[in-house]
C-alpha cells in the first residue's frame, strides 16, 4: 500500500498511516519515500507486524463536504456480516488527521445491519492541505488547468471495542 504525506521545508513529516493493504500478524513490514520527483529513499528498518487490520467500506458524504466553511463532515463506516460497527470505540477513530466528535449508529443502507455515524469538524483535518495539492496538481507544467480531475483518498482508521483495528478509504 502507500500513503501521500506531506513535508516540512526540510523534508520532515510526521505521521501515522494505515495503508490499504493488510497484514496478518508476524509479517514485517517496511517502508520507503519517494518525492515529487521519483527519487526513492532506502527502506526503513522492517517491523514485525503484531495485528492484521479489517478493511471496512466507508462513505465519505460529499455533499456534507466544504473545504471552504468550518463545518462538518459526515463519514459512515458499514457494518458487514463478518464487521459489526457498533463494536467500534468512537474515542479511536480518525479522518484526515482528526478524531471524531459525535457519532450516531444508523442503517442508511436498510441492510438490517447497524453502520457507525462519525462526525468530524472540517477545520480539524488535513482536508485545506490536500486540496490545495490538488490545485497544485491540477496545473500542467505551463500553468493551465488539466482537463482530468483530481481525487485524493481518505482513511478512516479506529479500534474495535475488543482492540481490533480497522481501516476503510473513500475518494
């Protein structure tokens, strides 16, 4: 899997990245950086993955979605057959940098199954910092406005009540 961060002036970056693909308990794990560039760094020291992560389905509710306002952002992560999400610890979930606020148990899908609700304040996340990316991306070399558009993923990451983690991605 990968993940996009983004640096201080000195190539400095904190983070904590859940990545798409899954490991299972005992595999090591490494990772390297690649800049704008394509430069590649040399891999990290490798890690002994100690839990596998649940990949869930999220949906991130556009239209709740204003990078321009303080508002809020609406995210629902799906229970499934083998994933009940009322078993989540809300205190453990994160989107884009921050934790949630309020959270609801509904079934917007009516598939009998009860789906976690999450709330996030706009102003919390690191949404102003991936648009603005993505302007920048949106640029050919001579300044003009690709006709592509650009889309970044999210995650939303947590814990179960019972300490299982899991971790679901939306564009």
């Amino acid at each position: 899997g990968s993940a996009t961060v983004l640096t201080d002036a000195n190539g400095n970056a904190a983070f904590d990245v859940v990545v798409p693909g899954a490991s299972s308990a005992g595999e090591f794990i490494s990772s390297t950086a690649t800049d704008a560039v394509a430069n590649t760094s040399g891999f990290s020291q490798a890690v002994q993955s100690v839990w596998g992560v649940k990949m869930v389905t999220i949906d991130i509710k556009p239209e709740s979605l204003n990078v321009d306002a303080n508002g809020t952002l609406t995210v629902v992560v799906f229970g499934a057959a083998d994933f009940d999400a009322a078993q989540i610890d809300v205190s453990t979930v994160h989107f884009a940098g921050a934790a949630a606020w309020q959270s609801t148990l509904v079934d917007p899908n009516n598939d009998g199954r009860l789906d976690l609700q999450v709330k996030f304040r706009v102003q919390d996340t690191a949404l102003e910092e991936l648009y603005a990316q993505l302007l920048v991306d949106d640029h050919d070399a001579d300044g003009i406005l690709d006709s592509t558009r650009q889309t970044a993923q999210v995650e939303v990451t947590g814990q179960t009540l019972n300490d299982a983690f899991f971790s679901g991605a939306d564009n």
